[in-house]
C-alpha cells in the first residue's frame, strides 16, 4: 500500500517517465499521448486508474496540447520513441500527410515566424506538396499584413508616423510572420528543387503563384519607401528583391513548359 502511495503522489507517467502535478493532467496525458497501452500499463504497473476513466474516453485533446510547451511535446516524442521504435511510423505518416490550404493557414497562426520557415523547409525535402502549401498560405498572410499596415500609416500624417508606426497592431502582426524578404528567399530556393517542378507541372497553379508573388512585391514595395527595415530577414539575400527573381524564373520555365513538352513527346516516338 506504502508503494502504491509513492506511485500516485509522484504523477509518474509510467510508459514515458513524464511527471505531472495531479492525477487529472496525468490521465489526459495518457489519454492523448498513450491511448492503446494505456490499460495494459495501468494493470501491468499497479499505476493509478481513475474510476471516472470512461469519462475521459471522450477527451478533446486540441486543449491538452495547448498547454503543452514545444519542448515538453519533443520531450514526449523523443521517450515514446525511446519506449517503441515503431512510434516513428506514425510520426511519418502524420508529417506527409497533405495538408488543405485551410489547414496550412491554420498552422501559420499557430505557428511562430522561425517555426513557420522551418516547417516549409523541412516539408521541401520530403513532401514538395505541402511546403507549397504551407509556403502560399504563410505568402499570403504576409501580404495581408503588409497591406494592413500600409493602409495604418497611409492614415498618418508624416510628424506622426513614426510613432503610430512603432505602437500599431498591424506592425506587430508584421513582426509576428517571417519578413517578406525572407519568403521571397524560401520560394527561390523552392522553385529549385521538387516543389518548383511540380509547380510547373500545374499551368493554373504557376499563374495563382504569380499573382501571389507579384502582390507580394507590390505591397513590398510600398511599405519600403516609408519603413524598408521590417522587410529584410536575418539572412544575406533575403530581401523583397528576390520575388522579382522568381517571378521571372517561374514566367520563363512556364514559357517554356511546352516546348519541352513537344521534345519529349518526340523522344518517347
């Protein structure tokens, strides 16, 4: 009985050793990070069992995850691949899986500027697909901001500006995405690789990332005669000037799209 206290009032996880305060956040954690082997463990380890169990069954697990830190999700991922290898399918099957537009716009307000650039890259190696996805959609949010913010300092005089500017919630929704330049980077080295080939491989979907771009370049523009600095990134070459590039790259390739088309037909007889 001595041990079973000493079990409970730990809030020991006993599938990934993850501690917790009480045992209400312990059975949600086990409910959306253990939910097969739950029972076995519980019966196998003596570990508490709520009573209420079934009424958990039903639990939303979107809330769980909420306040769950990064680094306390990664800790829990690392220990379950630890506990069973085979974790790692699923975790392949839920990165590859493709995502919508609205999901992919979903996931960039979720997800903070550096998050969101990492996300696209690490999508253009295994899934072109969704990194375009992802890209169009974190594109389109900062032209959207872009031109929130344009529209805010166009409604200021020249003395006021500058200070209406640092205090505006449409500069902090600027600061909160990636720079433009630093999209405009992300679809050069994109249009590269896979992604770009597939893209060409879509006329409708060229022109739409065109259009996108070419907005993207406009507002860009705009917002660099009063307040040029909010749209360079971190990195050398990440700057507006770069959508220019793909533009031309993409207008070019799509000019040519047909001409290749015919050589290979010609090859293939």
């Amino acid at each position: 009985e001595k041990s079973r206290s000493r079990k409970i009032s730990s809030m020991e996880c006993a599938a990934c050793g993850a501690l917790f305060g009480n045992k209400e956040t312990l059975l949600k954690h086990k409910q959306a990070i253990h939910p097969q082997p739950e029972t076995a463990v519980a019966s196998n380890t003596s570990d508490y069992v709520d009573e209420d169990a079934d009424d958990e069954a039903s639990l939303e697990i979107a809330p769980l995850l909420s306040v769950l830190s990064s680094e306390q999700k990664d800790m829990l991922i690392m220990r379950a691949l630890q506990r069973d290898a085979s974790f790692a399918r699923h975790l392949i099957a839920a990165a590859t899986a493709i995502i919508t537009p609205e999901g992919a716009a979903v996931s960039v307000r979720n997800l903070d500027s550096q998050m969101a650039v990492t996300a696209v890259e690490a999508y253009a190696e295994f899934s072109p697909t969704n990194a375009l996805t992802l890209l169009r959609a974190l594109t389109q949010a900062v032209v959207t901001a872009l031109t929130q913010l344009s529209v805010s300092m166009g409604s200021h005089d020249g003395a006021t500006t500058g200070e209406a500017f640092k205090e505006s919630a449409e500069l902090d929704a600027v600061e909160k995405l990636p720079a433009a330049g630093t999209i405009a980077a992300l679809w050069v080295k994109l249009i590269k690789g896979a992604a770009g080939r597939e893209l060409l491989g879509d006329g409708c979907a060229t022109t739409d990332a065109v259009a996108l771009l070419t907005s993207a370049q406009s507002i860009a523009a705009d917002i660099r005669r009063l307040q040029p600095a909010v749209l360079v990134g971190s990195e050398p070459g990440e700057t507006p000037q770069a959508f220019g590039v793909v533009i031309a790259q993409l207008q070019r390739d799509a000019q040519g799209a047909p001409e290749r088309h015919r050589k290979k037909q010609k090859k293939a007889k």
